[in-house]
C-alpha cells in the first residue's frame, strides 16, 4: 500500500472529501462529486466505488470503461432486484450523460466494480480512477476509502 | 369469466368445466400448488437446518426461537448489496438502541464454499456487533434458504470467478418463529424500524 503516498495533492482531495471534486481533464467536460469507497478485506473480494458524474459541458458524453491501478478489471456494474426480491448484478455498458445531466453511482445501483484488486483498500487511503469516455477523453478522480461498513460519502 | 363460459353448456357439462376449473385451481393456486419463490416464508418452528455461527457454535432453528429475529441471506464476496444491508441493518440497531438487544441478528451465507466460518468472523466484525454469521455445508444452506422461500444462484463471471444473485430482503420474525414481515432492499429506514418494532412486539405466543 505504500505505492498510494500521499502528495500534496492527495491531502487536498482528502480534505474535500465529501465535497465537489473538479476533474477536467482532455476535451470532456465531466465533474465527478462525492466519490467514495468500502475497504476491502485483503484482495481477494471485488471492490465497489461510488460517485455523481456530470456533465457540465453542452455535448452529451459517453462513459465507455474505466481504469485503475488498484485493480486489474474495473467495470461499470449495475444492480437489479426484481419482482422476487433477488439482486443480481451485471455490466451495464456504456451510460450516456446528456448536457447538464448526471448520473449516480450509488449502492444498489450503478457502482463501479472493482475486481482483481492489485492491493487491498484500507481505510483512510485513496485510489485514482480514470473514466474513459467514447471520444478518447478521460477523467480522473482521487476516490476515498471510508470504512467497510461506510453508507455514503460522509460516513 | 368462468361462469359465463360454464352458462353456455348443459348440467354434465358445467359439472365437467367445473370440476376440470376446480382440479386447475388445485394445481395452479389451490393447496396443490408447487409454492413458487417470493412465498410467504415458514414458521421457524417448521424449519430443519442445522448450520455453524461465526464463533464456531452449532446453531439451528431452535437458537433463534424464543426472541425475536431479523435474517439476512448474502456472501462476503458481495461488494455492494451486502456491505449496503449490513450497514443498513447496522443502523437500525443503532436507532432501535436497547430495544434491539432483544433481537436475534443473523447473516447467512449462500455462498459457503468462500464463506467458512473465519471469512463470516472477520466480515461481521465490522458490523453492528448483534450481527452473527452463519455457514455451513451445501446442504444445510439450501434448506434454510428453502425454508425463508429465500433464492439464489450462483453465476460465472469473466476469469473464472463467480458470483452470488440472491434474495435481498431482510426477514423478520417474532419470538415464536412466526414470519412477521419483510423489509425490501431499498426500503426507507422510516419504514424499516416500525417493522422491526412489530417483530418485537409480536405475541410470544401462537406460532404457526
Ligand atoms: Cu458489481
């Protein structure tokens, strides 16, 4: 875990946890807000990472996949529960934002998935994670980890 | 509809419809009836399982008999379901404070090949501390869950890996064993507690 040290920068992000996070980077116009995370136990169970991605530009953008040093397979993933009772989870390919629009990943819903972890998620630390959009454009995010029992970003 | 299909014919007739419509409804929602998923779960008095709590103790039916019960069917491996309902139930306790000492609060795996008795003992422990974990072989799983009329399935994902779709409604009931109520993924916590109340509250006595 010693790879994640904390830079300036971290500490910043860190220091806003909760709040807003501005992460512009190349031609998308993307902020994403309130990006948390559970800790894992070691690395053996996926992960899961939560946030609002909005688009502040006036094209709509198209979130293809993601990337991340933390794990070797992060993917967009949504969870349905039917009529049963039963959750299931699976891919939920590309998500679309129109202009001004944004879309949440929230528990039980869309989150991004993080399976085959390259190193555990412990408490307190962060983990950045790129979304890759359609056009080639990608943004960046510094995402918190709150504990395994955390419920929301502020937990 | 049925009977004014059954006016168009004569006496013999209308008592063959009838008798065919009546075998129907046996089969189809009558007593006959195979109990189909999302049916009303057994009393815990009527369940035979015999599983292992995270602390290693041998725990059946009869160790949740007697006090009321809120039960949870998920896996450790889960990454946002479980956690999520953990958290929730957590909350719930902490809100129901004293009132919830009352409670037995068990998560059950359904995906005991991952989950020994170790891997429940590590993951509850970051939950609310009434919460226990319970495993055990195969066998024993399926008939809890068939006895909550609880499903789950376990589905291949990319490299080999697996994971668990299941039932995500946390089971309520009273200290008789009686099923009470249930409370749906994504309820919200102001419809939650009440319910936990009615378990509590529940008659000691009359389970069926
Ligand atoms: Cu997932």
């Amino acid at each position: 875990m010693k790879k994640i040290i904390m830079t300036g920068t971290l500490a910043a992000l860190l220091t806003f946890g909760g709040l807003s996070v501005p992460a512009l980077a190349g031609p998308v116009d993307v902020v994403v807000e309130s990006a948390w995370s559970r800790a894992s136990i070691g690395m053996n169970r996926p992960g899961a990472a939560y946030m609002t991605i909005r688009n502040t530009g006036d094209e709509p953008v198209t979130l293809i996949g993601l990337s991340t040093p933390l794990a070797m397979m992060p993917e967009i993933h949504e969870t349905k529960t039917n009529a049963e009772g039963v959750s299931s989870m699976s891919a939920a390919g590309e998500i679309a934002i129109a202009p001004g629009e944004s879309v949440a990943l929230e528990p039980g819903g869309l989150h991004a998935m993080l399976m085959r972890l390259q190193q555990p998620m412990t408490e307190g630390e962060t983990f950045p994670l790129t979304l890759l959009f359609v056009d080639g454009g990608e943004v960046t995010v510094e995402v918190p980890i709150l504990g395994i029992a955390a419920r929301g970003p502020e937990d | 509809m049925r009977r004014r299909t059954i006016a168009g014919y004569g006496a013999a007739g209308a008592g063959a419809i009838a008798l065919t419509l009546f075998v129907g409804w046996w089969r189809v929602d009558g007593p006959g009836a195979p109990e189909p998923i999302g049916q009303r779960p057994m009393a815990l008095t009527e369940m035979d399982f015999r599983l292992t709590d995270h602390e290693g103790n041998e725990v059946g039916p009869e160790t949740l008999i007697g006090r009321p019960t809120m039960a949870f069917f998920g896996f450790t491996y889960c990454p946002d379901v479980c956690p999520t309902t953990l958290s929730d139930i957590s909350g719930w306790l902490d809100d129901l404070g004293d009132e919830a000492k009352q409670l037995n609060v068990v998560f059950i795996t359904v995906d005991p090949e991952r989950d020994t008795v170790e891997a429940m003992a590590e993951y509850v422990s970051y939950f609310h501390p009434a919460i226990r974990g319970w495993t055990g072989p195969e066998g024993q799983i399926a008939r809890i869950a068939d006895g909550f009329r609880a499903a789950y399935e376990r589905v291949p994902t990319e490299g080999g890996d697996y994971t668990m779709n299941h039932t995500a409604s946390v089971f309520l009931f009273g200290a008789a064993g009686r099923f009470v109520t249930m409370i749906d993924y994504h309820e919200p916590r102001e419809f939650a507690v009440p319910k936990i109340r009615r378990a509590l509250e529940e008659e000691t006595e009359g389970a069926t």
